[in-house]
C-alpha cells in the first residue's frame, strides 16, 4: 500500500508536468520511470529508458532502423536476414514490438534533424535554443522536427501515465469486488460440480491472452457451462412451464424454470430470470457471429463481458441452490415448496396447496395417492409423474 501510494504521487508530478504548457518532458520521464519501477511495469519502464538515450536498448534501435530505411528501397534478401538478425537482439532485450519499436515509434526517431535516439533532455534542450535564437535549424536540428518529436514523446507519456495512474487509483475498488463475486461463485460452482468450475475458471483465463482464438473459445465454453449447469440443476423435460418448452436445448428455459422453482420473492425471481434470458440472448447472439467468421465485430471485449455476464447470472442462479434439490436428479414431490410445485407443475396455487395437503396427511404421496387430489387432471398427472417419479 505504502509504495501503491508512492507510485500515484510520482504519477500525479509525471502528469503536472506533461499538462503543463512548461513542463519539462525529461523530468515527466524520468517521473514516469520511477512510478513503472515501483510498480515493476518492465515495458514501461524500458520505454522511458530509450526516451532518455540508454544505449543499452538505442544501439540495436537505431541499427534496426536503419536497416529498415535501407529496406524500404531495395528489400534485398540479405536485408532481411539482416532484420531478421537485429529482431533476435531486440527480443534478447526484452523490447515489445508493439510499445518500444512500432511504426508510430520508429517515424518519431527515423529524422536525424528531430533527435533520432537522443536524450529526450538534450532534444528539448536543442529545440529551445532554436526557439530563443529565432532560427529555424542549426545546420543539424530542426525546430520542427524537434518539436514534432517532443510532442510525441509527451502524447506517449501522457498515455503511460494515465494508464498507470488510473490502474493504480481504482485497484482497490472494482477489481477487488469481481475478485470477491468470482471467488464466491468458483467455490460454489467447485461444490456442485468441478469440471463445470474448470470450465469457467479457463474461460476467465482465456479472455486475458493475445489471441483472438481463445477470446472465441471463451464464447463457447460460457455457452456450454450454461448448458451443463442446466443439466445439473434441471434435466431436460418433454413438458413445457409457461409455454416454454424445457427439452434438451433449451438449457436458458431450464435455468429459467429452476429459478422459478426456487426463489420465493417474486421481485427477487423476476430479476434472476431476466438475468439469465439476457445472457442466454446475448450469448447466442455472439456465438452466431462467431460461427459466421465475423471477426471484426467478435473481439476480446465481448469474450469479457460474456465471462462477467455469466459470473453474475450464475450468482443469482447459485445463491437459491439448497433452495431446490435437483443437482442429483429429479425433485423430490415430497420436499418440495407449493411455490415449487406450482411452477414445475404449471398449476393454480389452489393445486398446489392441496397436493402439500394430501402430502401431509398421508405422510407420504405417491403417484396413486396424487391421482386422487382435487384440482390434479390427467395432464397435470403426467407431468407430475415425468417430474418427480422418473422410471
């Protein structure tokens, strides 16, 4: 906590620094080092090292970039053995393509006349001299690529700092309260059934790598959890609830009436099974695109919110689990609540209660003793008998 709060000091001075129409971008970078390393943010922390010249990384940089340059006009094979050879250097120095030498970092240092490599202090310092003596170059630096190259530097800057400022600000507040909701849930679901903990477990996983194939197998793995809970909490059925067929592929109908089943509070029930209808829409809707190959419009932010929809359904689906004992089977017509009974056996509460009635003075109910109840036709016979006395 002590070097957390350290680091957001030095961040809030690098950020002064950088919005201020005087600030010096080398003190900013050299704040904006300190923080990365207090935080151990490598890549970061490398990027403000090349701002201020270390040659230890600008060497195999500068050789890198002027190979490329060369490239550009002749592409010959041996240039690209070349490449090929500096690459392996840079991979050796740790440097990331996509934060230390992408197109955007190598045209900021490809003009001699901007700095190049150069400390951003000396560069800073060449283009106030210029600016003082009117003079628009010195024969080597000029004031327009100077200043081009120090506003890209501090815009680069800028956006390090701001990340790292507000990962650090709000660590302890959103992130910390998905980590207690997911924890919550991976224990639960452990409980009921490892492997489907395993599945969302590697979903979450997946959303955090590179690779869009994994994003996409997040999507899936979501769907098929929803899938097998289902089958765990309500197996699939021939009767209908509500005019919603309950059969094998309708697993978000079978989540739906399991919650039904097994919340009390209307309130409560409706906003859980609007949960779910949402998620299990959602989720379709994306798998469709996926399986369609439309990539541009399936990305990680999608494969994020699929996990975080179905951590906070499977929330409200978990948290009424002792309520209804079906994760081994069938219910039981013999614990069950006349809440339960008149949504599984789509019946008048009037039914219902008097089934619990017969229940009780007899004991124990069976199919004969069920057939004999007022209210319970044929129909409601059959469906009773499907439910809860399986052959």
């Amino acid at each position: 906590m002590k070097q957390q709060k350290e680091a957001l000091r030095v961040l809030e001075e690098a950020l002064r620094e950088l919005e201020s129409p005087k600030g010096s971008v080398l003190s900013a970078i050299q704040k904006l080092s300190r923080a990365a390393g207090i935080i151990g943010n490598d890549d970061v922390k490398i990027w403000c090292a090349i701002q201020l010249g270390d040659s230890n990384y600008t060497i195999s940089l500068n050789k890198f970039l002027t190979i490329l340059m060369k490239s550009a006009n002749e592409n010959t094979e041996s240039d690209q053995q070349a490449i090929n050879a500096v690459v392996d250097e840079l991979n050796a120095l740790q440097l990331n393509p996509d934060t230390h030498y992408s197109s955007e970092e190598l045209s900021a240092k490809s003009a001699e006349s901007g700095g190049g490599y150069k400390n951003i202090g000396f560069i800073e310092e060449r283009y106030a001299d210029l600016v003082r003596t009117k003079r628009g170059n010195d024969g080597t630096y000029y004031k327009t690529n100077l200043n081009d190259h120090i506003n890209y530097v501090r815009k680069k800057a800028h956006e390090f700092a701001s990340a790292l400022f507000n990962q650090l600000k709000f660590s302890g507040t959103a992130s910390n309260c998905f980590d207690l909701l997911k924890n919550a849930v991976d224990d639960r679901l452990l409980d009921l059934s490892p492997p489907l903990a395993e599945q969302l477990m590697l979903a979450f996983k997946a959303v955090s790598a590179k690779k869009d194939e994994e994003w996409s197998q997040a999507l899936t793995t979501c769907r098929r959890l929803l899938e097998n809970l289902a089958d765990e909490l309500f197996p699939p059925t021939d009767n209908t609830l509500k005019g919603r067929p309950l059969g094998q592929t309708h697993y978000i109908n079978r989540l739906w009436a399991f919650m039904d089943a097994s919340i009390e509070s209307n309130s409560n029930k409706d906003l859980a099974k609007t949960h779910v209808d949402f998620l299990g829409a959602w989720i379709e809707k994306i798998n469709k695109l996926s399986n369609k190959g439309v990539h541009a419009e399936v990305g990680q932010l999608e494969a994020v919110k699929a996990v975080f929809h179905t951590y906070l359904a499977l929330a409200d689906i978990l948290e009424y689990l002792d309520n209804l004992q079906t994760s081994k089977g069938k219910p039981d017509i013999n614990t069950v609540t006349i809440d339960e009974l008149e949504a599984l056996l789509d019946v008048p509460r009037k039914v219902a209660k008097e089934i619990v009635k017969a229940r009780i003075k007899e004991g124990h109910i069976d199919l004969d003793t069920l057939s004999q109840v007022d209210g319970v036709g044929p129909k409601t016979f059959m469906k009773a008998k499907d439910i809860f006395f399986p052959e």
